[in-house]
C-alpha cells in the first residue's frame, strides 16, 4: 500500500517559522547600523564638498586666504554643485562661518537635521577635524535636542 504524504506538518511549518524568526532576530539589527553608516558618509562627504569648495574659493581669491580666514556657506556655494541646504541648519546670512581655515586645512561644521533620529552633525571647530583627514566615526550624533 502507497502512502500519500502531500502536505507539510505542523512541526515543521513551526520548525521553519523558528528558524526564519532566528535569522531577522541577527539581520535587523544590522540593517540598521548599516542606515547609519550610510547618513555619517553622506555628511562627511558634504563637509568634503564644503572643504574643497574653500579651497577653489581661496584659489581664486585675490589676495589669497589668511591662515585664519573664515568662510560663510554664500561664498563657497559658488563653488559647489548639488548641495542640498535644506537637510542642513546653515544660515545664509552674512558672517556666519562653515568653513575655517587653520593650520592643517579647513574646518568644516554642518548639522543635519534628521527625520527621527535627531540630528547628526560633523562639528570640526569642537574637535578640530579637517574633513579630508576624517572617517565616519567623527560624525556625532546629536539625539535629543
């Protein structure tokens, strides 16, 4: 006499709802460091985008930039392409300064806003950081404020 097993039993459709529970118990946590790692590139990468910019600036400047010189985001936006400011606090105004020229390059701060985890921000002037000397562990994030 044949036999005809055509289904799946209890035990194993729990056997494999365990195993599948197992595997996004290990992975979830890990989509999410990957999130953040992706949103500290994407500022340092505008941080380096300013610091550049800075630099073209002072190229172009004449006479050339002090050791000292303070930049604001309307002087060096001329020499940036696709910088979206609206995901930043950066002032327009006159006299307010993201980019400062010291010693070993330019120090840049910016402060993005994020959509629920607070804001993450690159500050050089606390730790005096020049973006092309930096990796993503320098960018901090501001949770809370």
């Amino acid at each position: 006499m044949i036999k005809n097993n055509k289904g799946v039993t209890l035990v194993e459709l729990l056997i494999v709802i365990v195993v599948m529970g197992i595997i996004a118990a290990f992975s979830i946590p890990a989509v999410g460091t990957i999130i953040e790692n992706t949103q500290k590139d994407a500022i340092l990468n505008d941080a380096l985008q300013i610091e550049n910019a800075a630099n073209m600036f002072c190229a172009s400047a004449s006479p050339a930039c002090a050791t000292d010189e303070d930049l604001t985001f309307t002087e060096v936006s001329l020499y940036i392409e696709g910088f979206d400011t609206s995901i930043y606090e950066i002032s327009l105004t006159p006299g307010d300064t993201v980019a400062s020229k010291t010693g070993s390059g330019w120090e840049v701060s910016l402060e993005r806003l994020g959509a629920n985890s607070g804001e993450w921000e690159f500050d050089a002037a606390d730790a005096g950081l020049v973006p092309s000397a930096s990796t993503r562990s320098n960018i901090t994030a501001d949770i809370g404020d």
